[in-house]
C-alpha cells in the first residue's frame, strides 16, 4: 500500500476542509471555462477530477465551456480567417458552421470524460450524469461602431427553472457557448458572458471562471481578494490582460447582481479549484461585495471558533487555560478576526478601571497566519478600545512571546505594577513576564 509523502500535513489539511464541505453541501456553483483548458488534455482530465470530487461532496454543478481554440483550428483547416473586434469573434456563416462542430465535439468530450468509472482512477463510482441543452436564449450584438458581429450573440435569457430541475437529480449540467433564439437561429456567445448570466439566473452560490493569468498587486504578488468596490477600481487601470479583464468585469457583474462569491482561479496551477474553494489562502481571486475577513467584537456563537483557537496554546503552557463558561461569561472582552465565518484570531481586553490600566490577555492566532500581522490587527483594535474607555495603561504577562511585545511597543516591568486585584491573582510558579504600554 502507498504512504502518502507527508501524512499529518494531509490529515492536517483535511481537518481544516471539514468547514468548507459541510458549508459547500448542496449549494449551487457555477464554472466556466475556455477551450484553452480542454485543449490540454491531460491537464483537462486531472481537471475534471476535481470536478468529480466537488460533484462527490455534494455540490451542485453548472459547467460553462467555450472553444475559441478549437473554433480556430477548424478555420484554419479551411484556410478562412477569423475576425476579431472589441474582443469578440465576427461570426460570419462559415464561421458559424465550425462554432456548431467545436461545440458539439467539446460537449461529446466532455460527457466522455465525465461519464469514466474505471476502477483505481478518481472518477472510479462517480456515475455522474451530465444534462445539456437549450438552456440559453441569445439575442445578436448586432453592429458596434460600424462592425456588424452577424452571428455573435449575447445572452437573452436563462433557462434557470430547467437547470434547476436537472441539478436537483442530482445532475451535471453542461451549458455550451452557444444561445438559441425564437426564431430558430443560432448564435456564438463568449463563454465568460454564459457563466455570469448562468450564476445570475441560479442565484449561484459560487461562480468560478478559469483564466489564464491572475490579477497582480504593484509587487507582482497575487491578489488572493478583491472587494467589488477594489475590482472595479482595477478595472479602471491599464496593465489588465484583456481575457483577465473580461473574467474580472463578468465577475464583479455577477457578484453585483447577487451572486455570493466570484473566483478567478489559474488554468496551469495544479489543483487550483480545489485549493482555491478548500483553503483559507486559496489559490487564486476571490471577489465579494463586502470584505469577506472582519475584525470585530466578539459574539456568543464565536466561543466554538475561539476555544479551537486557544486550546492547543492552552495545552503547551503557552495560554492559561478557559474553560468553555468563562470564555461565555467573558466574551464581551474579546475582538476576534473572522473569515467567511472561520475564527482566525483573537485577543482579550480585561479593563481594571480603578488603577487606570487594561490586560491584554489571550492573544492569538491560527498557526499558519502567525506572521501574516493579525497580532498587531488585534492590538491596534483593544488599544483603541482602551482608549475609548479612557485607560492609560496597558499590560500583558507572557511567558513565550516578550520579544513581540517589545517590538509592540512594551518595556519589561516588575509585577508590582500590576494592579492590586490582578496582582493577587499572579502565578509565581509559572514565572510569566510582565510588559506594560503607555497609551
């Protein structure tokens, strides 16, 4: 039998999934996707794995492909030339005829794909079924600035009812880049345009577009979150590439109209779908209509997220132990920091107003983000809280963490400077370290 290379990093990481499956249950995503994906194909299989396994969880899947690619292939083996203009194909008539052929062979492919159940393979018992059809009403863009599109559409209108009732078969369903209209006619849509128009219609939980190129900060660094209010901004500069920013407009588009979550994940990143809805780091965008990490006052409902917080630092010596009641009874004390309802961080504000002064107590932090500033988030927050309430004076006992303190601003201090009620109650025999702030 194989032995997984790093068996606690997974056991590890699969713990801190179970939110995200018990919260993903049901709920209804959107993925959308170029030609560019399918065209690799082994890329392609491990692809649809994932997709598998987000189908396996009980999510419900709607997949949006296009075939740019396979669309120009197709003209070049006709020797006819492709016309582009504002980032979308002039479809003429034999453009038309090879945009029908690379979309039936794409949805062949796909189901065939989908449809696999070989033993030893990740799709081994997947029975997946995959419903496709006319599910899109398309109207022509007809002609911009002087350029008549012919064939190329918009969407009109989404069929979400029919969706709906394949989705709660229990079914995949499968949209094309193509719309259909009254009166017959077919017509080529850009897929981005599908996907929105699809999570919209859906009132989606989740729409995903797969793009070839992230959005990046002045550093070259990903942007891991957007607000709608920063992606629009963004949209604003030059430096975007036009497919990017296609995804981000349809994204914030969709996002706008209620969509719960966009996310634009790479297309070359190995597991980027999964570490993307599966981590709290993810691995590509995520835009939102509000900030999706909040620092806050604490709540009744956050004492589960802070004692799972605080319980390994109270078992290494690191936190004096809290048992479940008084963390209730003192949870008007803490601030925490929350991302889409997990509990990251947290820290406490004991005021001890006769003496003028304040404990900082129970500071901390999810493991994995100990040098991500949370620490100084939480500080910065009791401190104005401090203040607020007119306190002068702030102290911490430690015994691991007085090189942070000092950087924070603390100075060493003898325990005599503690106020007499708190003084009472320090533990000689732990030896912990007294650091005091003037605010």
């Amino acid at each position: 039998m194989p032995t997984l290379p790093h068996p606690e990093a997974f056991v590890r990481w699969f713990r801190q999934a179970a939110p995200y499956v018990h919260a993903f249950r049901g709920r209804s995503f959107v993925i959308g996707f170029g030609g560019e994906v399918v065209a690799e194909r082994t890329r392609f299989v491990r692809f649809l794995h994932d997709l598998n396994l987000l189908a396996a969880l009980g999510i419900r899947l709607v997949l949006v492909h296009g075939a740019r690619p396979q669309i120009e292939a197709e003209l070049r083996a006709k020797r006819q030339r492709s016309r582009y203009a504002k980032g979308l194909r002039v479809t003429d008539a034999n453009s038309l005829l090879a945009v029908k052929h690379a979309a039936g062979v794409l949805r062949v492919e796909i189901e065939a794909l989908l449809s696999q159940g070989l033993p030893n393979s990740p799709m081994a018992g997947a029975q997946i079924r995959v419903a496709s059809g006319n599910y899109i009403a398309a109207k022509p863009v007809g002609v911009v600035d002087g350029v008549d599109f012919q064939f190329t559409g918009t969407v009109r209108k989404v069929d979400a009812v029919a969706i709906a009732r394949r989705l709660e078969a229990g079914e995949v369903v499968l949209i094309p880049h193509i719309g259909y209209s009254p009166t017959g006619e077919v017509f080529n849509l850009a897929w981005e345009d599908v996907a929105e128009s699809a999570a919209r219609a859906l009132k989606a939980d989740k729409l995903l577009l797969v793009v070839d190129e992230l959005p990046a900060g002045r550093k070259g660094q990903v942007l891991s979150e957007l607000t709608a209010r920063e992606a629009d901004e963004l949209l604003r500069k030059d430096g975007l590439a036009a497919p990017t920013r296609r995804a981000i407009a349809h994204a914030l588009a969709a996002v706008r109209s209620g969509v719960g979550r966009a996310h634009l994940v790479a297309r070359r990143a190995e597991g980027a779908t999964l570490l993307e809805l599966f981590t709290h780091s993810g691995a590509g965008t995520m835009i939102t209509a509000d900030p999706v990490e909040k620092l806050r006052p604490a709540r009744l409902e956050d004492v589960g997220g802070i004692l799972a917080l605080i319980e390994p630092l109270e078992a290494d010596g690191t936190l004096v132990k809290r048992g479940r009641e008084r963390l209730e009874q003192e949870i008007a004390n803490f601030e925490v920091i929350e991302h889409d309802g997990s509990i990251l961080a947290c820290a406490a504000l004991y005021p001890f107003r006769e003496a003028g002064s304040a404990e900082l107590a129970c500071l901390a932090v999810a493991p994995e983000l100990r040098d991500s500033g949370y620490g100084e988030r939480l500080l910065l927050a009791c401190e104005a809280r401090a203040r607020q309430a007119r306190i002068r004076r702030m102290f911490a006992l430690t015994t691991r963490a007085q090189h942070w303190f000092i950087a924070q601003g603390f100075r060493e201090a003898d325990p005599a400077v503690l106020p007499e009620e708190r003084r009472t109650l320090y533990n000689w025999k732990r030896g912990s370290k007294v650091f005091l702030k003037r605010l």
